[in-house]
C-alpha cells in the first residue's frame, strides 16, 4: 500500500531574524554622532555648532549593553506574522525634550542670532514633531532659573537705540516667539515682567500688538477692525531727579468703545514702571463705599504688578483736536480739559490690603464741566477720525502746586 506523503508546513522561521547582541553592540559604537531628529540616550552631551551658512547640531552618544533594540517594521516572515519587539516612544520624547532644553538654554546663554539661532530652533522644531513632543510647551516652560526661555531673551536683548541696523527683526526674541505661538497666559507674564526689568516701553508696545497680549475684548475686535491701527502711546521722559515723564495717547474709536465695552486699558513703561491708564464706565453694582454714580464715566490710573511704590502727581490733558499743533492759546480754540489724578497716599500695584497706600488714582468726568462733554455725541473733543488724543504728564513725587512738568 502507497500512502502519500503529507507536505511538511511552511518554514516558521523568519525571514528576518532579530540582529545578534554582537552586531547591536558593535553598530553602536561606531555610531558616536546622532542627529537631533534621532533622539540619545539621557546621558547624551550636547553640543551646538553655528557658522555663517547655517547651523550644525549633534550630540554623541555611547551604546551600552543595555541599548534596546529599535523595533523590526520591514521584512514579510513566513508563518506568523512579523513581531512587534519593544516600544521606547516614552523615552525617545523624553530625550527629544531633554536635548532641545539644553538647546534652547545654550541660544539663551550665547545670544545666538539669526540665521543660527533660527537654523537650531528649526532642527529642534523638526525633532519634536517627529516625536509627539510640543516645541511651543517647551519654550514656555520656565525651564532657565525660574523663567521662560523669552523671558531671558528680552533680559539679555540690546536696546533698540543700540543696534547697528536699529532694526530688532532678526534677533533672537523674534526666532523664538515665533516657534511659541499661541503664548500661555503665564508667559505673557513673564514677557511684561522683563520688559518692565528693562524699562523696554518700544518693545513692550510692539508686543501688546500681537494677538497674543491683546487685552481687548472680543467686541473691540469688532469695532476697531484688524485693518485698522492699535491705540498710539509715546514715552517720553524728562532729565529731571524727580520721575517726571509724560505720555502722548490717541484712543481710536473712543466714545463707541466707552459706550459698548465700557472700559478702555492703555498701558505703558515709564520710570522703570508699568502703568495702567484705564477710561471706564462706573458698574450699576459697584461699591457704594467708592461715592461714584453708576454710569459715569471715569479715568484710573494705576500700577502694574512688579512696579515699586511710589507717590505720583499727574493731569490728564485733551486739547481742542480742530486747533492745528493743538494751539490751546488760540482765540478760536476751546479750553483744553485738565483732570488731575494725584495719589493721597503712595500708589501701590495689587493686590494690597495695607492702609498706607492706594492702588489706584480715579477721577470722575463729572468733576469736570467740559469733560463730561467727551460723553457726547459730535464733541468738539473728538477728531474727526473718532480718536481721543490726550496726554498724561506725571511726576513721581508729593506735590502741592498745580504745576505737574514746569
């Protein structure tokens, strides 16, 4: 009797077996440099290269017996399906993020400009994608002594009377702002903060000019419109021993934006402080204790946190804006509106419960006779363009006179 013969199964072996420890072991050592994209291991060193036609990033690494073995994707196996050896994604991220740290750090300390700086936080943009790591997050950490990476590199930035070329486009800040987009709340802060270190009153109000500082509401959108330009502020402060500064503003599309949202916030450097000039509408269930009427309108002025105390003398002055060079002596200009905002006590940023300080000077428009005129409709007050131009003059100290800047 003939009996067939049953064909013997396919070869269960694969067709790609794992490589031996040998040929890992001795692979890695001759592999001493790693890009950026490919993550090290946590005992990896960083270095940064930059020369003038771009940068050069590495950091090296040495294998050891405990090296895990990257997962086999290729190869078609006979029998079973190809297996699945480990998964290090947690790890790689955590290496990608340690490296890029170190990085960024090394762009802070070094005052890296552009094209280097922008060439590294490219590559390390690059790597973190590759490995599910969020590169803006990274940046607002307060990874460098208690602060953002931004934070130091406004500190450490030139003034822009000090540049070369008096443009800032190119710096450091810029590279890194625009890899950190959209901005936390808390790094916002830490950006005012070093702005305020620095008495930067230009920088700061190109920054309160991207979305991300924006303080206005969502109706102020709509009523001043993205092609229209931001409220204008300008500094200036006076050779004197006493604070004295004043502050040029022009409001766009006052009385609407009084009347709709109800409050108005300018902000400002001057005098190594922060300082907020606020208009606003007194609230129907506001503190009966302020003696204000629901429904007037009033002028604040006020510090920002991390301003030092001080005693502060000011007026607020609006000048016929119909008399050119606002010429307030003319026979055929009105009297220009002065309100004064002097502080009792030394004006301090809150939160503050003491009772030798105030944190804020307010002014009601009704103790004015022509100011409570800027609440009507065609004031003579208001430019034709719906601006409000006005000017705050201060100084920082206990005055008696009515003489603010002589």
């Amino acid at each position: 009797m003939i009996i067939d013969k049953t064909p013997l199964p396919d070869d269960p072996t694969p067709s790609e077996a794992p490589p031996s420890y040998d040929t890992v072991t001795s692979g890695a050592r001759a592999n001493a440099h790693v890009d950026l994209k490919s993550p090290a291991s946590s005992s990896s060193s960083t270095s940064v290269i930059a020369s003038g036609s771009g940068p050069s990033t590495s950091f090296s690494s040495t294998a050891s017996p405990t090296t895990p073995i990257t997962p086999l994707s290729g190869g078609s196996g006979k029998g079973k399906a190809r297996a699945q050896w480990f998964n290090f994604g947690s790890k790689m991220s955590k290496d990608v993020k340690s490296t890029t740290l170190g990085l960024v750090r090394d762009l802070v300390r070094e005052e890296f400009q552009t094209p280097a700086a922008t060439g590294i936080l490219q590559s390390c943009a690059e790597a973190c994608s590759s490995n599910d790591v969020d590169f803006s997050s990274i940046l607002q950490e307060k990874s460098i002594e208690g602060h953002t990476p931004l934070y130091w590199a406004i500190v450490k930035r030139k003034p822009d009377e000090s540049q070369d070329d008096g443009s800032q486009v190119n710096d450091l800040l810029t590279a890194l702002l625009s890899y950190s987009a959209p901005l936390s709340p808390a790094t916002v802060a830490d950006i005012r903060h070093a702005c305020l270190i620095t008495s930067d009153q230009p920088l700061f109000q190109r920054l309160r000019q991207s979305p991300d500082f924006a303080s206005g509401s969502a109706v102020d959108e709509l009523l001043i419109g993205a092609t229209l330009p931001p409220d204008d502020v300008e500094v200036v402060n006076f050779p004197d021993d006493e604070g004295s500064f004043a502050v040029n503003i022009g409001i766009v599309k006052f009385q609407k934006r009084m009347m709709i949202t109800k409050t108005i916030t300018i902000e400002f450097i001057a005098r190594s402080r922060m300082w907020r000039l606020a208009f606003f509408v007194v609230p129907e269930n506001c503190d009966p204790k302020s003696r204000r009427r629901p429904g007037s309108w009033c002028a604040s002025l006020s510090l920002v946190e991390h301003s030092p105390p001080t005693w502060v003398d000011s007026r607020l002055l609006i000048a016929d804006p119909n008399v050119p060079g606002g010429d307030s002596g003319s026979s055929k200009s009105k009297p220009t509106i002065s309100m004064r905002l002097k502080s009792s006590q030394p004006l301090t940023p809150p939160p503050y419960r003491g009772r030798d300080g105030v944190t804020e000077v307010v002014v009601t428009f009704e103790d004015n006779l022509m100011a409570t005129s800027l609440q009507y409709s065609q004031s003579s007050y208001i430019a034709p363009d719906e601006k409000l131009r006005a000017r705050l003059e201060a100084r920082l100290s206990k005055q008696d006179s009515e003489c603010i800047i002589c």
